[in-house]
C-alpha cells in the first residue's frame, strides 16, 4: 500500500499540508472527470456503443437493408425516401432489451508514488519518479452494464402517390456502465451513462416509379453522468473507504438532419443510400468532489464543444424470388474528426487538450428475409461492426472493440392492419484489454495504474408492433 514502511506518526507532520493540496487539486482533477466526459461523448457513438435498435423488423436481418428494405414506419430511420414506398399510413412501435455480459480478467492494479516521498514520507525528499507501492485493494467483477430496454416509435403518411410525411422518436446513442464499489480501476472510471433521444420530422417525394428522396430534420437532446475515485485520506491515499467521489452531469440539444436516396432501377432491384450529418454540440456542465462525509470539497463548471461525425449507409436490397429476398448493406462513419478534445473553464481558459487517435470505421451486414406464407416472414443477418478507437486510448468507460453480431426474426401478419415483429441478436466481441496509468492523483507525488483483459457480448430480444390505417 502507499505509505508502506512509514507509520502515520511520521507521515503526521506533513498531513495538514497535504490535505490543503489535496484540495487545490481536487478542482484539477475534477476538470479531468470533465476530459473523461468528453472522451465518452464521442466514443459513446463507437462500433461498441453505437445503438442500431430502431427496427426490430430491420434487426432480424441483421439491418442489412437499411437504406433500402421497406417493411414499415421504421424506415423514416432507415432512409426517409422510403416513406414514398409506403402504401398507406401507419405507425410502429417497439423496442429492444439489450443484456450485456462482459469478462474482466488478468486485472493488475498498482498504487505509484513517488519513490522518495514513499520511502521518508517528506514530500520535500520527492525524486520525481514513481514506484509502485502496493495492489489497490478492491475487485473487477466485470458485472457493469445493467439490462436496458431502447424503445423507439415512428409514424408514416402517404398523401398521395408522390409526397409522404413522417416523424420518429428514438435514441441513436446511449450507454451505461456502473461498475461495483471498491471497481479497482475506480480512479479512471466507475459510472457512466448518457442518453441521446431525438425526434426527427420528415418528408419524402417520389419523382417517379424508380427514384425517390427523402429528408428528415432531428431534434437531439443529450444528458449524462460521469463519475470516477479520487484518493481522499493522505495516510492512505488508496483506501476505498476514504475516496473523494468526483462526477460531472451535463446536457446539451442541437440540431442535424439526414438525407436518403431510394433507387429502383428494376422492380426486384432497390439501391439505397442515407447520408446522416454531423451534429454539433456545446455542453454546459456542472463538475463536483465529494468526500465520504457528504462534504463538497469542490465544485465548477465548464464548456465543451463537441461534434459527432456524419454517417453513411449504402445498402441493395434484391428480390430473388415471390418468397425470398437478400439485402447486403455497408455504413461508413467519418471518426477521424476526433482528432482531440478541448475542455474549457468557467474563465473560458484552456484548461486541458486531449488527443484522441480515432479512425474512420466501416460495418457490413448481409442478411435476408423468406415469406414461409402470407402471414408469417422469417429473417436471418450477419453484421460486422468495427470500432473506431485505439489500444492506446482504451478506458475503463468504454472497453469495447470489434464486434459480430447475429440476429434471426420473425414477421408475423395476422390481419392486413397488423404485424408483430420479434427478433434476436447475440453480440461478441474480439478480446480486447484496458491498459491505463496517471501519476496525479495523489498531491502530484502519487498515482495509479490499471489493466486487464475484456471480453464483452450481448443478447438483444426485439419485439415491434404495426398498425396500418
């Protein structure tokens, strides 16, 4: 442990002192949590975290036909041109439970300090470099994602058989991770979760029987909370009991849009692309430090300019036969944009820039669908999603890579008004690891360093209700 071969009766001496840097340096490392904040903000949009589920009829085959397969109202996601395609009104509703089990192991978590002041207790004796002093105590269960439900609903109007309208509420990103008491990684991240929910009106027109276009406008509100352990007690800085709990909660709304383009060059043939924008957000937070007594030891606030990057999705969709149809579909996401993040004061001082070596990433889908009779359809998909961050910049928050994902469904029509779509998924990823360290949590003589080894999957069950008027 931190500390070790000294006695609190020698390391007294220098307590008071230490407690007034600890918090003057609380406010420095609260702005942290703020960096952190940043970071999930845009890798809450990653290959891992990217939320697909807005269609269960579209999860059964793996949303391999996204742009191009219309089935119902969900297609006002999908690509609005499709709305135009559509031959009466009707709206659709439904949602998907995701319940995520992830694996921690080979967990190696060290307590630093700097080798002088461990070895006397006199800050003044402080060498500059620092060894490890101890196994921060505590455990890595791995049990951190809670079972969480995506709902999402959207509606479809035809007015005749050029011009559609439509409108859909759902959520294109979000994720929580809370990771339990004494999480040994706790000094980097322990609670995570953001929400993105967005309302998107649109229209659509048909210029004739083989092309069509759409554009839909989106209304985006983001909230979120992020928390982290800071070292509390100077005698024992690493003791679970006596850290100082740092959170950061914000919200923002802006503005995007998506566009969508139908083409059927042939009846059994439909090509579609949707381009959805960037959408730029200005977060205004509030940032605090609390210790185990329920004091705030510090509290600020802070701007962030943050914008999440444009999407591209291509996808055909192909008729083989009256029975069977195969859709293949491919989306491109411009991360590259991430080149750093910027974290400005209450003072609009820089308080910190963070580099963040994201990559363009690509997810491919193959999938299709078998009417069985009129009433019942049966679907199957394969989706390829990759993710756009790297081993360096890897956090406890997100350890998420590359990821497979295989979903089957079924469309079941008991009436010409009514369908009942359900769907399955199961999600794996490739084993990926977390692998962190920071040297200024402890009055800038100490700090901590954690890593291990990740396996994540998910189990997705889907369940979607249609009404045509």
């Amino acid at each position: 442990m931190p500390g070790a071969g000294k006695s609190e009766k020698q390391l007294q001496p220098h307590l008071e002192k230490d407690v007034d840097n600890m918090h003057n340096n609380v406010n420095k490392l609260t702005w942290a949590v703020a960096i952190a904040a940043a970071a999930f903000a845009s890798q809450v949009n990653a290959g891992g975290y990217q939320i697909n589920e807005q269609s269960v009829s579209g999860q059964g085959y793996g949303h391999a036909g996204r742009s191009s397969n219309v089935n119902d109202a969900t297609i006002v996601f999908g690509n609005p041109a499709g709305m135009s395609f559509l031959d009466r009104a009707q709206v659709t509703a439904g949602g998907t439970y995701l319940n995520v089990n992830t694996d921690i192991s080979n967990v190696q978590a060290d307590a630093m300090l700097d080798g002088g002041f461990a070895a006397t207790g006199n800050p003044a004796n402080a060498t500059g470099q620092q060894v490890p002093v101890g196994t921060i105590p505590g455990s890595s269960d791995g049990d951190m994602v809670p079972g969480t439900l995506i709902p999402y609903a959207f509606y479809a109007q035809p007015v005749n058989e050029r011009l559609a309208f439509g409108f859909g509420v759902y959520a294109p990103f979000g994720s929580k991770t809370d990771y339990e008491d004494g999480f040994q990684g706790r000094y980097f991240g322990d609670y995570t979760e953001v929400r993105v929910i967005s309302a998107q009106p649109t229209v659509s027109y048909r210029f004739n029987d083989q092309l069509a276009l759409g554009l839909g406008i989106t209304y985006n509100q983001v909230d979120g909370e992020l928390r982290r352990q800071l070292p509390g007690d100077p005698a024992a800085p690493f003791d679970p009991s006596a850290d100082i709990d740092s959170r950061v909660e914000g919200d923002d709304d802006a503005w995007g849009y998506n566009i969508g383009v139908i083409y059927q060059p042939v009846e059994e043939t439909t090509f579609g692309l949707t381009y959805r924008s960037k959408v730029d957000y200005t977060l205004t937070g509030d940032f605090s430090a609390t210790d185990p007594a329920g004091n705030v030891v510090r509290s600020d606030s802070a701007n962030l300019n943050l914008t999440t990057p444009e999407t591209v999705n291509f996808s055909v969709t192909q008729q083989m036969s009256d029975r069977l149809k195969l859709m293949a579909g491919a989306s491109w996401v411009r991360w590259s944009r991430f080149d750093q993040i910027l974290v400005t004061g209450s003072e609009g001082d820089v308080i910190t820039q963070e580099t963040q070596d994201y990559s363009n990433a690509w997810a491919f889908a193959v999938g299709g669908e078998y009417q069985l009779n009129p009433q019942l359809a049966l679907r199957a998909g394969v989706t390829i999603d990759n993710t756009p961050t790297s081993d360096e910049f890897r956090s406890v928050r997100i350890p998420s890579d590359d990821r497979r994902i295989f979903s089957v469904g079924a469309g079941w029509t008991p009436t010409d008004d009514v369908t009942l779509d359900f769907a399955y998924s199961y999600l794996t990823e490739r084993g990926t690891f977390v692998d962190q360290s920071r040297d200024d949590l402890y009055q800038g003589l100490g700090g901590a360093t954690y890593s291990a080894d990740y396996k994540n999957e998910a189990h997705g069950f889907g369940a979607q209700l249609t009404y045509r008027f």
